[in-house]
C-alpha cells in the first residue's frame, strides 16, 4: 500500500473554511449504542470539499459511506463534531430547519433514482420547487431548463415506464439540479448503470459541474467512476485516508 493510500486527511489547521456550496467537517463522530456496546462508525472524521469542486469518498460495503452521507444531508445527526455546509453550521439546527435546508440547498442523486411513477419527467423535475412552493411559472421553466441541458428536452411528457435507465438517470440530475443548487450529493449514481450508461453519466456530471460549478460529492464503490475524480478520500475503519 502506497503512503498516499495511508495518508490522514488533511490536519485541521491546514483547512481552509469553505464558503458558498462548500462542505467543512471537524472531528466528527457517529456512535449506535446497543444493548451490549457502543459500535462507533465514524471516529474523529474530518473532511473539506472546497467550492465548485469534486470530491469522492469510497469504500467497501459497511465501511460507513451511507451513514456520512445521511450526515452530510442532514437526514442524520452525528454524536459529535461540526458539519457545515454551504457556509451555515447545521449540527445545531432543529429538524424543521434541516428540511428547510434540504430542500432550499441541497440536491441529491440516488442510484434507484426514485421518480415518481404517476408523474411526467418533467413533473418529477419540478418535484423540489412543488415541496417548496415557489411559483409554477418559474418553476417549470427552471425544470425545463435543467432536462434540456441532460439531453431530455424530447421526454417532458414521459413518464418514468416510458424512458429508459440511463434516461432515468438523466432526470435524477435534472431534479438535483433546480432551484439553482450549489452543493450536490451523489449515492452510488453508476450503481444500477450498464457501463456505457455509467460513463455518459459521469461525462454529463463533469460538463455540467464545469459550467454550473457546483460542489459535487460523490459516494461509490465504483472504482471506474471514482478513478475520474480529482480529490478522493476511503472511508476505513471510521477515518477518512486520502488516496
């Protein structure tokens, strides 16, 4: 194993504190306490992901990928430490403001993807801007826009049944995207992808992260795709290495 792979992230007083769609996390600890004993997950983590840049964290299964990015989400609240995202401290915030912050800052891409079947494309892609009642107007412009720029614009009006895996994919990064997101979090987006639909993907993530900027961070065990990324991290025994 090379020293790079054995290589601390980065010691906390060479992070600089992002800013505008960045991700700073110090000292994080996530502990499940079970009859018997307490199982810590994630041991004194830190992580900086800076503004308009890609990172990656990787891992076998069970390594505790799913359990940071719950964290980072804000589905999940850790045992310890600080996590801010895009500049705002959200460890302290009460679960209203969490969703407030999900839906206004966030945008996730999942690997089942999970349109809605009873909506069109473009309503799936609307979706975020709905919860958050802001103007159908707009909003369905910001939609249209979005799955123009994935290559959709042909699929407004399909439904999920009608349009194929890759397609299905496609959409999920529409979705994640409107409303204007700065920090984006990806779960395993190759996971259900054949490889040629996995590479595509990755290309249409890069051209738009290089036009739009936002931060971009991925979690996967797909070395293929991680290969791609240009800062990358493995999650092993609860502590991040970079690699």
């Amino acid at each position: 194993m090379s020293d790079a792979m054995t290589e601390k992230a980065p010691d906390k007083k060479d992070i600089t504190i992002p800013g505008d769609g960045g991700i700073e996390i110090r000292g994080l600890v996530k502990e499940f306490r079970g009859e018997r004993e307490t199982i810590q997950v994630l041991k004194d983590l830190d992580l900086i992901v800076p503004p308009g840049s890609i990172a990656s964290v990787e891992g076998a299964s069970g390594a505790g990928k799913s359990t940071l990015l719950n964290i980072i989400g804000t589905i999940d609240h850790p045992s310890r430490g600080m996590v801010r995202l895009d500049s705002q401290d959200v460890t302290g915030m009460t679960e209203r403001e969490k969703e407030a912050f999900r839906a206004h800052r966030l945008g996730f891409i999942f690997q089942h993807h999970y349109l809605l079947p009873d909506f069109t494309v473009l309503e799936n892609a609307m979706m975020p801007l709905l919860i958050q009642r802001k103007p159908t107007g707009p909003g369905r412009a910001d939609a249209i826009k979005h799955l123009e720029m994935v290559g959709l614009g042909e699929r407004l009006h399909h439904y999920p049944t009608q349009i194929s895996g890759g397609e299905m994919a496609r959409a999920g990064v529409a979705r994640a995207l409107v409303g204007g997101k700065r920090l984006i979090l990806a779960d395993e987006p190759s996971g259900n992808l054949d490889k040629q639909n996995s590479d595509r993907l990755a290309d249409l993530l890069w051209r738009l992260q290089d036009e739009l900027k936002f931060t971009l961070l991925i979690v996967t065990h797909d070395m293929e795709l991680a290969s791609r990324v240009p800062v990358r991290y493995r999650l092993i025994d609860g502590a991040l290495r970079s690699i």
